[in-house]
C-alpha cells in the first residue's frame, strides 16, 4: 500500500470513529434520563432539556469550528473538536446538580455540532472522487453505529451507574493520538492557503439561495430522521405496543444494522447513479414500508418494518456527506456542509413534540402522527433534491 493510499485510509478512519463516537456520547443520555431525574429529584421532563439544548447548540458548534477549520486547517480542529466533547462529556459525570449538568450538556451540544462538518470536509477533500460516495455511507454509519455502542454500554449501566457511563464517554479522546500521527491536513485546503483569503459573509452572500435551499432541505431530512428514530422505542414500542425492555432493546439494535447497511449501500449506489438519484431512490422506497412500520402489532413485524424503514432514511441520510461538501462554496466547505445540516436540525428539533401532540389528540396512537411525519418529508425531500443540483464530479483536491 502506497503512503498516499495509507493516509487517505486513516483519514476516512479518523472522520468515521470521530462521528461514531460523538454520537455514541450523546446517545449515552437517552439510556439514563430517569436515573439522573432519580439522583436529583426531578421530573424526567425537567433533565430532557439537556437533550433539548444540546440540540440547539449544534449549530453554534458547525459554525465555531467550521470557521476554525476553514482558517487553520481541518486537522488541529478535528482534534480540538473530539478533545473537547470528550473531556464535556467526562465533566457530565460530575455535576453536582441539574443546572451544572444542563449548561455542561448544552456546551457539549457546542463540541458535537463542529464535529460532523469539520470530518466530512477533511474525508471528501482528501480521498479519491471514485471513493466519495461509499465513504459518505461509510461516515454516516457512524451515527447509528454510536447508538448501537450506547446501547451496549447500557447492559453496564447496573455496575456503573450513569455517572459512570459518561465518565466511560472520554475514551473518545484517545482518537486525538491517532489522528495527530497518522492523519494529513487536507490538500485542498492547503492549496487554498497560496490564494486572497475570501470573507465568510461576503461567500455566503454571493450563493444565499443555495444556502436557503440547503437549510430548507436538511430540515426535511432531520425530520426524516428524527421522525422515525425519538419517539419509535419509548412512546411507540413501550408506552404504545407495551413490548418489554429486552424487545425494545433488541428491535433498536436491528434498526440499527439497517441503518447502517443502508448508509453505506445507497452511498455507494450514488457514485453509479449520482447524488440525486440515490437521495429520491432511497426517499420513496420508505413510503412502502410505512404499513409494516407503523401499523403491526407483532414484534417481528414491527422489527422487520424498522429494520427496512432505517435502510431507507439513513440510505437517503448517507449520501449527504458527498452531497453537501459537493455542492459547498469551496472557500468555506469546512463550515458551510456542517452549518446547514446544524441549522436544519435547529429547526426540525420540534419533530418530537410535533408528533406527539398528534398522538395525544388520537388517544395516544403514534401510528399516524408516526406514519404522517414520515411520508410527508419523504415525498417533501424526493421533491427537493429531485431539482436540486448534482455535482458528483467536483473537484475536491483528494484526486
């Protein structure tokens, strides 16, 4: 193997685990709300606005870090971003009271929302456009796969408590050694570094409609994601389906494979087909399956209509690493990519209270307001990519 071939491996490497294990640290909070609520004595309702500002401070985050990396490089602010959600997230297992573990979780929200942005720039910039689209699946398959290392975590949740879960939650850190030894900087951005420095504003001025349309876009996908994941184990599964502990557990982790497989099969597909084809593909191959997703009543049917509903959204969702970096500005592609996608989960963030004021108003069935969301941005995002732009081919300086 060439050393050339060998860096771009580490880099894809370095980006993936970096994801996964921010999304492994944030997911680690969904598993303990009634603990926390338990030790401090409070309501669950009181410690989900830790979840809740964590959301909002991500596109804080995508724009901070964004702009630190399109000024000293995607690399040293890769490292600063993983050491920083590390040591917020090893913090968290200590606060002391519910309102230092708040403002620690919304700081942590701050560090997680640079994190997607800054890997995405670097990986797309530096690997081979043949690679770019496998890649993109590879990298968004680290968001299910944090989950999926959440939830084993979570079998240890009796012998090490919540604090203890957090506390395992810097071991992230430790990526920062391999990333400083093993990953380049990006060579587009260095080549970039030889030409008139270009304001952020002034960039972002002369393509406000593609920002407009990017942030209106990554709505609809946030929707789409969060519409089939937040309330689908506790509310649907449990509260609704009365399944047990171990059952929800078991259909999390199936949904899960399936959203991997299917980041990394639609992320592929789109280098054959392109971006956009791949995107709508994936989109409306979900409409079918929202019977079995949302309307059985057996775990088996449930869990396969999880499984085949997860191909579907994170297929969809693993094309967007390419996509977006693609179709970004390239003087601030280390903060445009990140910032949109932040902004559009900034806005989808009430999906949750959304889908369940539908369900309160049909006597606590989630099956429509479940069903609704779902095929609603399914269609709505088939729609906005359809006419987008495709630019699959773009040069990105990785070869």
């Amino acid at each position: 193997m060439s050393d050339k071939l060998r860096q771009q491996r580490n880099v894809v490497v370095a980006c993936y685990l970096g994801w996964t294990l921010d999304a492994f640290d944030f997911f680690i909070m969904v598993f303990v709300l009634r603990d926390i609520a338990r030790e401090f004595v409070t309501s669950v309702t009181a410690v989900t606005w830790a979840i809740t500002l964590t959301l909002a401070m991500r596109p804080v985050g995508a724009f901070l870090f964004g702009r630190l990396a399109d000024r000293f490089g995607r690399r040293p602010t890769l490292m600063a971003n993983v050491l920083t959600y590390s040591v917020l997230e090893f913090a968290s297992g200590f606060a002391p009271d519910l309102t230092v573990f708040i403002v620690l979780r919304a700081l942590y929200g701050i560090a997680m929302g640079g994190e997607w942005g800054v890997g995405a720039s670097l990986t797309m910039e530096s690997i081979p456009t043949r690679w770019r689209g496998t890649v993109s699946g590879i990298l968004q398959a680290g968001y299910p796969s944090g989950y999926f290392l959440a939830s084993l975590l979570y079998l240890a949740m009796p012998l090490i408590g919540w604090r203890g879960m957090f506390m395992v939650g810097v071991l992230p850190a430790l990526l920062v050694f391999f990333i400083r030894r093993n990953v380049p900087e990006s060579p587009d951005w260095q080549a970039r570094q030889e030409r008139p420095r270009v304001g952020f504003i002034a960039t972002l001025g002369r393509h406000l409609p593609l920002t407009i349309y990017a942030i209106i876009t990554m709505t609809a996908f946030n929707f789409f994601s969060h519409g089939t994941q937040d309330l689908y184990p506790s509310a649907f599964l449990g509260g609704q389906h009365k399944f047990s502990v171990a059952t929800i557990s078991t259909i999390a982790m199936i949904y899960n494979l399936g959203a991997m497989a299917g980041g990394l099969l639609f992320g592929t597909l789109s280098q054959r087909i392109g971006r956009r084809a791949a995107i709508v593909l994936a989109a409306l191959l979900s409409l079918p399956v929202l019977p079995l997703w949302a309307f059985g009543t057996t775990p088996l049917t449930l869990g396969l209509g999880a499984f085949l509903m997860q191909i579907c959204v994170q297929g969809a969702w693993g094309v967007i690493p390419a996509h977006l970096n693609e179709i970004s500005p390239p003087d601030i592609r280390g903060t445009f990519p990140g910032l949109v996608y932040q902004l559009g989960n900034f806005f989808a963030s009430a999906n949750a209270t959304l889908q369940s004021t539908i369900a309160d108003h049909m006597g606590h069935d989630y099956s429509y307001a479940l069903a609704g969301v779902a095929g609603i941005v399914a269609v709505t995002i088939a729609v906005l990519i359809g006419f987008g732009r495709e630019a699959r081919h773009q040069d990105m300086g990785g070869g």
